[in-house]
C-alpha cells in the first residue's frame, strides 16, 4: 500500500519535489475490480486468440489474454483489449426491424422475434418450394461456415458463398491445388528453425499476434525477415530488409528467383522426385486431345521414367528410380517429357533473367539475384537435421528429419490481383524446389491440411441437382478438376448468381460475392427472390464500385414496379451501412453474448505441432432483444423442415440452438464440430459419439482444445505414412494416400484442352481464348487486367490499401478506444511524385479511376513505392452510419478506394464485361486499380462523394 492511498488521491503536490508534470503517477494496480473471469475466444480479428473476460456485476471491466491458449500464448493485441468497447458499442442493434419506407430510406419498424421469424420463413419458403436457386446466401467474414453452407446444401440452393472470394480465395486455391495446403491459417512458417523468411505482403488486421509472435522469436534468433511489400509499413517497418515491389509484379519477381536458382542448380533434386509430380511424364501431342496431360497405364497411375530399367513405371512404384528431366518415347510411341523438364525450360528462358524483369518490378536485379543467392545459401549450406526417424508412404525409413530453413508467407497483396493465383503457384513453386514444404524450417501445414491436392470434394449446384423442397446432394462448393464439373447448362451458361464454376471462373472455390448484387439487379444470368446476407458490409466497403451497387439495391423493375432484388434478409450486430438497405434485419448478438466452435469443419485454430480448436462461451447476457444468428439459422431451419435440421416427427432437431448443434451435430460418424472432449466419457478426440457434458469440457480446459502430434508425425506429413494413418483415422483424409504437390497441373490442363476443342464441355467461342491463356499448367506471370485496358498515360499509378493492425475490415471504427488510434484516413504519396505533382503534405487531392473520382487529403511518405498509392482499407464511414456522429471524421474526412473500382472490367471485343477478377478462381481483383492524382481545386477540408446521411439508427 502506498503513503498516499489513504487520501484518495493521486499525484499530491509535494513544496520541495518536483513539478508536478514529473512525477510519475501513482496508481494502486491491487485494486479487485471484478468478481469473475470467463475464458472465450476472441473475434477482434480473425486469429482467434484464447481471451479472459474480466466481469464485475455482469458487465465486463476487461479483456486479457488467455496464457494457456496454443494461438496467443497470453498476447493480446490493442484490437483484443478494445472488445470490451465492441461489445458496448452504441452501433449495436437492440430488435429485429422490417422496413416500412423505400429501400435505403432507413424507414423501419420494430417487429418482436416471432414476427421476424415467421416473415422470414415465408419468403424463404416460397423460394424452396419452387426453385431454390432463388434464394442467394452469402456470408462475410463470421466464423460460422460450416454451419452456413451446410445450411444452405439442406436448402437446395447453389448460390452460397463467403467473403472468400473477394478476400483471398485466389491463394487459397492456388496452394491446394499445388500441395493440398495454403497461407494464411492454414500453415505457418516452423518459427523455431526458420532462418530466412519471405514475406509477401500480408492483411496486417488479419494476421496479428500469431505473426507478431512467431517474427519476434526469429527476430531474437536473428533469422533474415525480407518483406516485398510497395508499402512499408507494419511488418515491412520491422524486417531486415524491405523490398518496394510495384503492385502486381510479385509473379516475375518470384520467376526471376526461380531462373536464378535453376541456372545455378540450386535445388533440392531428392525432394522433387519423391515427393513432387516433377518426374511425372506429360504427353508431348501437339494437337491432340491427350497433350499436356499425364501419361498414364491401364490402372490410371502416372508414369515417371525409370532409370535404371529405362522404361515407364507407375510414379508412386517405390522401385522406380525416375528421371527429373529428358524426353522419351512410350512403348506405344507417343513422346513423353518430365514435368520439370518442361518447368525448367519456361523459367531458364532469357524472360525470366533478374534484368528482363528489374524494370517492371522496380527491383534492381542485383538486388534479385542476391535474394535467390541468399535463399539458396540458407536452404542449402544451412541444412537442419533433427533426431525426428520416420517413414515416408514408400516405406523408406530416414533416420533423421531434413529440412531447409527458408519459410516464406503471402497474403494480400498478391490474392487482390488478376494475377494472383498464378503468382501464388509461383511462390509455391519457389518453396518447393527449395524443398521447403513441412520440413524443419520451412513452411508446415496445420491440420486438417494437407489434403489432397486438389480436394476431392466437388461443388453441387449442375443443372437437374436443384430441385424444389429438396437438399443439394453435396456442398456447394467444391474444387473442380475438369471442365466436366463446372456449373454450366448445356449451352454453357452459368448456374449460379455470381457465375463461380462457370467458364468466367471454372476454379472459383469460393464463390465471387462481389458479384452477387450486380448480377442479381441485371438478372444475369438470372434473377433472384430474395438475398439473405450475414456480417457483410456489400452496400459499402465490400463492394466495389459503391455508387451503383446503391442504384442496384434499390432498382425496381420498370413493368412491375418491384424492387429487381425483391426481398432482402440481412443479419448484423451493427447499424452497419448494409442495414439501410435491407427489408428484414435480424440483430446479432456480439462475441461475447454466444455460443460459437472454431472448427475443424472451418477454419481451424490448429498449430503446426497439432490440430486444435475452440469455443465461444456467452460471457454476458445480452440486455437487448437480438440473437445469435447461428441459432436464429437453425430454428429457420426447423421452421422450413430442412432435412438436417427437423426431426422426423417434425420436431426441431437442435432445440438448444448453436450450442445442441455444437455437440450433437455429427457431419459423419463420430464426427463433429469439435473434436476434443467426445465419446461418452469425453476422452476421445477426434471421431467419438456426440458427448453431452462436451462444451463444459471445453470451458474447464479454457474453451479451447489441442492435440500435439507424437514427433514422428511433425513433418513431411503429405508424404508422412503415420501421420496419413492418423489423419485418416481422425477424418481429415479419406484414405491414407500421400499427397503429391502438383507443380504441373493437369485439372489446368484440361480446361485448356476443352479450350483448343477437346472433349465434350467446351467453352463456347468467346471464353476460348481466356481459358486458353491463363490456364496454364505451369506458373506465369501476366500483367494485371485493369492496367492493360486502360492508358497508363491517363492512369499512371497504382493505387491500393492497406490494412491497418489497430482495426478489422469495417469494425474498428465503431470502437471508441480504436477511432482514437485511427479516425480517418489519408491518401499517402511518394515524397519525390508528390513534389513532382505539385502536391504538398495536407493539400486535399483528387483521385481519379476510368470509373470514377474521390477527393481525400494526402500524406507525403518516404517508404512507399514511388508508383503506387494508397490508404487504409475499410476507415471510411457514411454518415450515420456505426452509431457514429454525424460529424464523424470517418464520414466528413475519411473516404474508401471503393468507388473507383468497377466490378466490371471495361468492355471487351463484342461488348462483354468479365468481372474485375482473377479469370481462374474469380478473386476480386481490387489491387488491379489505376489512377491519377490531382490537388483539388476545392480544397475544402471534406472528403468526396459524400453519399447522403443514412437514418440513424436505434441506439441500443
Ligand atoms: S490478434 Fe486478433 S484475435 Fe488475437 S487478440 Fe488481437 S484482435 Fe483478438
């Protein structure tokens, strides 16, 4: 206790000390100021750390982090600590609302629960019962995905996605189809012996602490952090050495490294046989329906060939000795030539030199060949070896666990290109020469990957598989192998809203959101009845160009007067921008008021040593009249007789809402949501019967659960005959086969065929040449789509965001302690354009796009690329909008990139507009952006547009 607690008071004058201003504070830090501590998980962002809640009285004093959680290890981030004000912010919504004015009036009523139910099981209904394709689905960023698109399969309808596909779906699909796993949460670079990491580029929202954490520990081990990145800021301010790359030339500069380290014959020959389709033998027909795919025998195995008996044999045969390179001939004539053969002959090309790409990348080439020099120098004089025996899927026994220490990470900005997924399969690639794919020191997959490479699920939603008042016979998404998987009509035509799975986007693994409201007002390719949105903000920042995605929500058909989207269910926590313009909002509750599993069915928590996952417990209860949707989900489940979730006596089958389905849902036999605590003794973990005292397991163990895998099964696990024992046992494979990266992709090649007129599904004459160009099988950069179709003259300079780590998408700035850290954002500048402009630092500036302009105020800086500008992603607000005032700086002086953007790219021969996306996977492609900057003749200190004031809503 100190002297002066006794009188209350802080900081007392003292006539001979120092001036007040010096003395340090004295603070009582003993004070008990709650009664209870609750574990949860945290939904700050999206990395899911294990927090305590401190509550007094039931109202929560404070947030920590949880020291026993495997995710954050006790860290908190300044995101994590601010939920308390997220949880009372006064944008909550406190009653479900139906709309009563015009759509975008604001004009609501309150309605109680049943009402809102029952209104929205009628619409929803009438879809079902006579095409449930009329329903679009769609869902942001919650954490709730294997619920939602099972839910969306047992209603029959094709047209569900997430925000994946206008997030980082391109990377996602670009890493399991070339090795069965992916960046971002599904794997993480071996942080403890790691001693040369890339980074290309990264969400700083996204991915906090866990990368935090794991570049602290290289930091102190003194490992290298390089970071490509045109901006410098957050990682790129603390690594080693960072690389101002131009936007969207990651791609050659990865193929420049790769020329490099093949010209110098720096990689890993033993890697690449074994456990690459490197060996594999392609068909060299020009012409011909079989070209370019595997050559196969009579049981379907590919072929390698073998060089000790100098004939073809099956490439998994642990007899074979194959050849990396060289061309031959079958026994029945037709020529063959390696995967790599072909590989090495793309990239050892003059085009591919550090000098042929210098200038576009704006990296010296010095500067190039000296990263591959290094990276070939770590990986391969600095070789790891850990006393770790195992045995591969051949049965070759290695007595020790090899491993290369270089670890590379990528997020955006390559998945926001046009060219991202190819680029992401050169980053890839890049690994896997290196031989750096779950070896110590490199980069390790988190379970449930690796899984085969690509998934073998496929995406439900043919013609002939809609059908009324009937289930989906499978997901509606899935990986699609060959042309025959697409979504397509006879004639060719996309099947769902957004047009995924179709020639536009045969490899969309995730749909292409972005679109759904533009197709959906133009009904093309058909129209819908109602949209059904949770947690995703499509009237704002998720949209791209914002000025007609608001005309589109509020088009009325001419003859009938109604509105071309007739019906609008939205579910929000928030008074976010979309409520305005939804007919029905059902209010959410916050993360601290649910129940909620981070699943191994989703997107798991797991570490490299081992799977885990966890739950959210109500830490609070809320004093308000909302829900949480999962649950409001499954009783509209219920309340339309969907299969999954009615009884057959017509009872719901998860009356407890989230937390009955948590335990009791099993997608197959013995699995569930979460895999810790099951059985009816709670000691099975992984496949066990549903077990009912399994949520408070979780909430003893610190709501989370994680299993760390025996050593033996730590690494090389594609190839790791254990662990693919293991991962069988537990569900994550359905058989124990290993997985192959697929540095040569035939599923690429097919749709190329189909293309050039093979096979049955061709695209139809207008497509031909787009597939035909991007869908190779073999990685390659081509320059991102806006850039080509607009003059560079007009536009001369990218423009991009960044996202800022004191916020998450649109969140943040709701938040009162986060608006302090961040309240509006700047447009930031290369000193040397700037000056060049004649634009000074706080002039207000236009900003200009071939489709359209802003106006916001600059910021000159000196570690960005001198090409590019940018600003923080997502700190823009509508007026009214988020509880916030209408004076806010987020509205009055904050402003979105958004509205420069099109949806559409400009038109092509013929008049066709594709979507402004990745042509493979139909990833947005918001980085693609170019512009020119202006000072502003108005130099009136208040961003442009500013959209009208929305209706404010209730505060809770
Ligand atoms: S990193 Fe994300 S999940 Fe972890 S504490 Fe921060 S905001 Fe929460």
């Amino acid at each position: 206790m100190n002297d002066f607690a006794d009188d209350n008071v802080i900081n007392p004058p003292r006539p001979n000390g120092p001036p007040q201003s010096m003395i340090e504070p004295i603070v009582d830090t003993q004070i008990k100021t709650w009664d209870e501590i609750k574990t949860t998980t945290c939904y700050m962002c999206a990395c899911r750390c294990g927090i305590r809640v401190y509550l007094k009285d039931g109202t929560v004093k404070y947030i920590d982090g949880n020291r026993a959680h495997p995710v954050n290890k006790g860290v908190i981030c300044g995101k994590g600590a601010a939920g308390i004000m997220q949880h009372y912010s006064p944008a909550r919504l406190s009653k479900p609302l139906l709309r009563v004015g015009e759509r975008g009036s604001g004009e609501f009523r309150e309605i109680e629960w049943e009402e809102a139910l029952r209104t929205a099981t009628m619409w929803l209904s009438e879809v079902r019962n006579i095409d449930p394709k009329k329903l679009a689905f769609f869902t942001g960023r919650d954490q709730s995905q294997g619920l939602t698109g099972w839910w969306a399969a047992q209603f029959g309808t094709p047209n569900y996605a997430a925000h994946g596909g206008f997030c980082s779906v391109n990377m996602a699909a670009a890493g399991l189809y070339t090795f069965g796993g992916s960046f971002w949460e599904f794997g993480e670079p071996d942080w403890k012996h790691t001693k040369y990491f890339l980074l290309f580029g990264v969400a700083e929202d996204h991915a906090s602490n866990p990368l935090k954490a794991g570049m602290g520990k290289l930091k102190a081990r003194g490992a290298k952090i390089v970071s490509l990145n045109p901006i410098r800021t957050g990682y790129s301010a603390i690594a080693d050495e960072w690389i101002g790359i131009r936007p969207g030339t990651d791609g050659l500069f990865v193929g420049a490294l790769i020329h490099e380290l093949l010209s110098a014959q720096k990689i890993d020959g033993e890697y690449l046989l074994r456990y690459t389709n490197s060996p594999w033998l392609v068909i060299e027909s020009e012409g011909a329906a079989g070209d370019g795919l595997f050559a196969r025998n009579a049981q379907g195995s590919a072929l390698v060939w073998d060089a000790h008996s100098g004939t073809p044999m099956p490439a998994l045969s642990p007899d074979a000795e194959p050849k990396l390179m060289g061309r031959f001939t079958l026994p029945d004539g037709r020529r063959v030539v390696t995967s790599f053969q072909l590989i090495a002959e793309r990239f050892l090309a003059a085009e591919h030199s550090p000098d042929a790409v210098a200038a576009r990348c704006g990296v010296p080439a010095a500067t190039i060949k000296r990263i591959a020099a290094e990276l070939a120098r770590t990986a391969f004089e600095e070789q790891i070896e850990l006393d770790i025996p195992w045995t591969d899927y051949a049965g070759r026994f290695h007595a020790k666990t090899v491993g290369r220490p270089v670890s590379m990470h990528a997020m955006r900005g390559i998945s926001a290109h046009a060219n991202g997924f190819q680029t992401c399969r050169a980053i890839h690639l890049l690994q896997i020469i290196l031989g750096t794919i779950d070896v110590p020191g490199g980069f390790r997959y988190k379970a449930p990957f690796p899984k085969p490479s690509p998934p073998g699920v496929k995406p439900a939603g043919k013609p002939g598989q809609v059908k009324p008042n009937t289930p989906l016979p499978g997901p509606p998404l899935g990986f699609v192998t060959s042309p025959e998987d697409l979504l397509i009509c006879e004639e060719g035509k996309p099947q769902r809203i957004d047009k995924a799975y179709s020639w536009e986007a045969p490899l969309a693994a995730h749909g292409l959101m972005h679109m759904v409201i533009t197709n959906a007002a133009k009904r093309d390719p058909y129209g819908i009845d109602v949209l059904f949105m949770y947690m995703a903000n499509m009237s704002w920042n998720s949209a791209m160009n914002v000025p007609d995605t608001l005309k589109y929500l509020i088009a009325k058909d001419e003859k009938t007067g109604e509105y071309m989207i007739p019906k609008i269910i939205y579910s929000d926590a928030y008074a976010s921008e979309m409520v305005h313009y939804a007919d029905l909002i059902l209010p959410d509750t916050t993360y601290l008021e649910r129940w909620d599993c981070i699943s191994l069915l989703d997107r798991p928590i797991s570490e490299a040593d081992g799977p885990a996952d966890s739950i959210r417990q109500p830490v609070v209860e809320p004093e308000r009249d909302v829900r949480p949707f999962q649950s409001v989900l499954l009783d509209l489940g219920a309340r339309l007789g969907l299969p999954g979730m009615t009884r057959l006596d017509g009872l719901p089958r998860y009356p407890g809402g989230y937390a009955d389905y948590i335990v009791n849902h099993e997608r197959a036999p013995g699995i569930g949501p979460l895999a810790g605590f099951r059985g009816p003794n709670g000691k099975a973990q992984g496949r066990g019967t549903p077990n009912p005292e399994q949520l408070q397991r979780y909430i003893d163990n610190g709501c989370h659960w994680f299993y760390e895998l025996p050593d033996h099964m730590k690494y090389y696990r594609h190839v790791n005959w254990a662990y693919l024992d293991w991962a069988t046992f537990f569900g994550f494979l359905a058989r124990p086969e290993p997985v192959i990266h697929q540095l040569y992709s035939e599923p690429l090649q097919k749709f190329r065929l189909a293309a050039r007129g093979h096979g049955k599904i061709v695209p139809p004459a207008e497509h031909r040449k787009r597939i035909e160009t991007h869908f190779d099988p073999i990685p390659f950069w081509y320059p991102p789509f806006e850039g080509e179709m607009v003059s560079e003259e007009d536009f001369p300079l990218h423009a991009v965001t960044q996202r800022p780590m004191a916020m998450y998408h649109s969140w943040g700035s709701q938040n009162a302690w986060l608006r302090q850290i961040l309240g509006r954002n700047w447009l930031y500048m290369a000193r040397e354009q700037a000056v060049r402009l004649g634009i000074g630092e706080g002039d207000w500036v236009n900003v200009i796009s071939h489709h359209g302009a802003i106006k916001g105020q600059a910021k000159l800086m000196d570690g960005q690329n001198p090409e590019t500008v940018w600003t923080w992603n997502a700190i823009g607000k509508r007026t009214n909008s988020w509880g916030l005032a209408a004076d806010a700086p987020e509205s009055k002086k904050g402003f979105l990139l958004n509205h420069l953007i099109s949806e559409l790219l400009p038109e092509r021969e013929g008049g066709y507009r594709y979507s402004n996306s990745d042509p493979i996977t139909g990833q947005a492609a918001w980085y693609d952006l170019r512009v020119r900057v202006e000072r502003a003749e108005d130099q009136s200190a208040v961003s442009a547009p500013q959209f009208g004031k929305l209706k404010k809503q209730r505060r809770a």
